[in-house]
C-alpha cells in the first residue's frame, strides 16, 4: 500500500487525502509529529512540509498537484482529468488558481481572529508539535509567532489589506454557491482536479475553522454539503454520472471564477514572476485598488505560471482557438501571456516535484530546518538568464 503522511490541520494534505478516497487507491494514513518530520520526511525528501507519499517500491512522491498527475498515470481507472481538452485546461487552471490564491486568505482566516489562533494554537502543539524540545506554552508561542510573521504580516496582510482578503474568500463563496446549488461537483455529476483544488482550502481551513466555518454556513450550504459530498464520494460508481457542459463549452457558473482568474491571480502570477527573474525577494502588487506590500518572490509560483503556458502549447490548434476565444471573453487571455514566457529555473534537474530521492543534508540544512522549516523556493535556486 501507498504510505501517505499527512498533517491533520493541513490544506494539501486534506487535498491529497479526498482525491485519493475518491479514487479508491489503498493507502495507509500516518501523521508523523514535528520529530518524525525531521527525522524520516527530510532527509528523503528535501522537505519539512506534508503531504508527502511513499510508494510501495520505496520511492517519495511530493506536491499535491504533481502526485495527482501521477497517480492519474498510474491508477487511470476513475480519472478526475476529463476527457475534453478544453475542460482539462480550465481545470488545471482553476486547480492552479483555488491551491495558490486561496492560500491567503486560508492562513487570514486561522491566525487572525482571536478564537481561530487560540485554537490551532493549542492543536498545533498536541497534534505535532508535541515531542519539540520545549515546552508546550513556550512551543505553542514560537509557533504562532512564525505562523503571523510568515503567513500574515509576510505575505502582505495588513490593516489596509484585510478587507481586500476577506473578499478573496467571500466572493468565491459566492460563485462556488451558484454553481453546487444545482450540481453536485463543479463540472456535473463526478470531481474533477478543479473540485480537489477547492477542496483543499474549503475542507481543512474554511469548513472547519470557526470564523470562516460560520461565513460558509450562513452564505454558502451548498458549498457546505458539496465538502462533506466529495469527502464521502466514491469515485467509481460516479463514473458515467453525466457533465454539465457539452465539449469545448465552459461549464455553467465557472465565467465568475475565470474573471477572478483573470482579474487577480494570473496578474499575480506574472507580477511574481518578473520578480524572481529580476533578482526580487520581494514585490509590491496592486489588485482591486489595493496594494499589497513587499509580497514574497515565490519561485514555485514562477513554475506553476510557466506550467500553465506550457500546457496551453501543448495542445493541438483547434483547442487553442477555442480556449483563447473562452479566456479572452472572461479577461484571463491577456493576463496569462503578459511579459511572454518567463522560465523559473525550478528545479532544473527535472526531479521536481513529483518524485524525490533520499538526499545528503549538511549540519547546517538541519539546523536550517529545525529551526525555520524549508522555505518557498525549493528547487535549484538559480534563477534563469
């Protein structure tokens, strides 16, 4: 069986989790403590961060989005890709766009409010943290304190921000609540990536935080339901459950998000990676008529813009025609070829981020990594000429 090491709290391992219940692939589940983390996850992986899966034949899968493509290799029974290249396309897109831009808000929403911070506080320290060489109170601070300067004051949330955050969240209530009140999934009757990519953010953080759980409660049940609907599905008996587009359509309600993805996160993603081609750590971004300020340079963010156009090429001209014709009419055309290609340089030795082996880390990597975690940008570090 698949050895899956997941954190309980975590937005990519909920992800990983309900795509591979839906699936039907046996896995066996283990929630390895911050030591176990240190000790097993990291030295095979590069990685203090979860999910991450150990095959049966002893190799290490990391990254929702590339184990998915894998698996969808792999076990190509149940496929959550469908089968029209058009819709493949605009759900990797909103996949891309629902693990990337939420992730804002999600960490908003828990370490922001009073009653959200005492509680991961606390389940922090019991659940994972509990074997740190300190003791809980002190732990359960310094984890707090990393998780605000990181997450919040780190990535551009301020007074002048939250409110433009908050909008982040609601609006996609929103559209999500328009589409799920008459479909069971966002493409019809069975999950596709697009539906896994919401699911990270609305499963771990939304639904059950108490501050965004009662937002999506009161303004969103069909979303809701819809989480508890692809926690509990079963993939292979939903597999001629019909769709709610013909092939080369966009699926009803999806024109809202594709605007927001056109609006906000594809400038985003070149705005980002401008930055780590011209030598930034940091960036400022203005969106909605706000401005977010000193905004990290994340080089995988520079990969998944660069991934998205390479998918786009690859597709033969007729689906080219129809796609650009689809995103330009929801503005998120222009915004995906803005300064042209920009290669992030990640992870030049084609390892990533799929498939890793055991790695030789020096004494100060260790220290690097007990004290701070791995960071952003993984990968090669070197950023393109």
């Amino acid at each position: 069986m698949y050895r899956l090491y997941v954190f309980d709290l975590s937005y990519f391992s909920g992800k990983m989790e309900g795509y591979l219940r839906y699936k039907g692939v046996p896995f066996t589940r283990l929630e390895p403590s911050w030591g176990e983390l240190r000790r097993v996850i990291y030295p095979n992986t590069g990685w203090m961060k979860l999910p991450v899966i150990q095959t049966p034949d002893g190799r290490w899968l990391q990254d929702s989005t590339p184990m998915i493509r894998w698996f969808e290799a792999e076990h190509p029974e149940v496929p959550v890709v469908p089968a029209d290249p058009v819709h493949a396309f605009l759900s990797d897109l909103l996949e891309d766009y629902a693990d990337e831009w939420l992730w804002r808000p999600a960490l908003y929403y828990r370490w922001a409010f009073a009653k959200d911070r005492a509680l991961y506080r606390r389940r922090f320290v019991e659940d994972f943290l509990y074997d740190f060489p300190l003791p809980n109170p002190l732990t359960g601070l310094i984890a707090t304190i990393r998780q605000d300067w990181t997450y919040l004051r780190g990535d551009g949330i301020t007074r002048h921000t939250r409110a433009h955050v908050e909008s982040i969240y609601l609006d996609t209530l929103s559209r999500l609540q328009a589409i799920l009140s008459s479909s069971p999934f966002l493409l019809g009757g069975r999950a596709t990536v697009a539906d896994f990519g919401f699911f990270a953010s609305m499963f771990r953080h939304f639904s059950l935080d108490p501050t965004p759980s009662r937002l999506m409660r009161e303004r969103a049940p069909a979303v809701y339901e819809w989480v508890a609907r692809l926690w509990n599905a079963d993939g292979a008996k939903l597999a001629d459950a019909p769709l709610s587009a013909a092939p080369g359509e966009v699926p009803p309600g999806w024109g809202p998000l594709l605007e927001d993805v056109g609006r906000s996160y594809l400038p985003y993603l070149t705005a980002n990676a401008a930055a780590w081609r011209d030598g930034g750590q940091r960036f400022d971004f203005e969106v909605g008529g706000v401005t977010y300020r000193r905004l990290p340079a994340v080089q995988y963010r520079a990969w998944c813009r660069e991934q998205l156009q390479a998918r786009f090429r690859s597709l033969d001209a007729d689906t080219q025609a129809k796609l650009q014709a689809i995103l330009e009419a929801h503005g998120a055309w222009a915004p995906l070829w803005a300064e042209g290609v920009i290669p992030s340089g990640y992870d030049v030795q084609a390892e990533v981020p799929a498939e890793r082996r055991p790695v030789q880390l020096t004494a100060l990597a260790r220290l690097r990594g007990f004290l701070f975690g791995t960071g952003w940008n993984r990968g090669s570090g070197v950023r393109p000429e």
